[in-house]
C-alpha cells in the first residue's frame, strides 16, 4: 500500500474511533450518565470517556468492532492497566474523591446496531 493510502486508512480509523466515543458518550448520557470528559489525556494515558451518575465514577472504553467479543478482547490487559493508572490520576483531583466509588466499562460500537454496554468488564 502506498504511503497515502496508508495515511487515509489511518486517518479513516482516527475519524471512526472520535464518531465512535461521540456516540457511545450520547448513549450513556441517554442511559442517565452524566459525560465528565471526551478522550480524557494524562501522562499517563487516554481515557475515552469518563462518565457519572451519582457518586459512581465510570472510566468507559470504547471499541468500535464487527462484533461484541471481538470489541471485549481488543481491551488487552496492557490497556486496562494504563485506564486504571490515568483514571487513579483523575479521581485524585477530584474534591469529592474520598465519596466516589469507581467502575470500569466498555462500549462496543457495532455497525447497523444499538452499542452495547458491559459494566464492569475489568
């Protein structure tokens, strides 16, 4: 593949993956969520989307895939890892952070269907 086609396929993934965090945020935010933050950047790492509802912080990945296992498995341990050492730098700044109770999630986002939302999925 030339190098332009390369560039376009990766600035294809940049766009899917933004329409794919716009999304999920407004399905949380439909399901009661409050959206804190949109691609959240720490040092050390990104957080898709950190979302409330109530006392309960939720640090949400999302995964855009053909399907729900494919979009789970694409969460490697890795990843897991950097959200939770970014979002324990999040919750640190946080005035009420002694209250809050913290959950990690991931929204699959599946073509010609509804996302779906596991919670607590690490």
């Amino acid at each position: 593949m030339s190098d332009s086609g390369e560039r376009l396929k990766r600035r294809k993934a940049w766009r899917r993956g933004h329409v794919s965090e716009y999304l999920a945020a407004f399905f949380l935010f439909m399901k009661g969520y409050r959206i804190l933050a949109i691609r959240h950047r720490t040092k050390l790492g990104e957080i898709d989307i950190i979302a409330r509802k109530g006392d309960l912080a939720v640090f949400v990945e999302v995964k855009a895939r053909r399907l729900e296992q494919e979009a789970i498995d694409a969460v490697s341990h890795s990843a897991q890892k950097r959200i939770r050492g970014a979002s324990d730098l999040w919750l640190v700044r946080q005035p009420d952070y002694a209250l809050l109770s913290q959950r990690y999630d991931i929204v699959a986002i599946l073509p010609g269907r509804w996302p779906r939302h596991f919670r607590d999925a690490f």
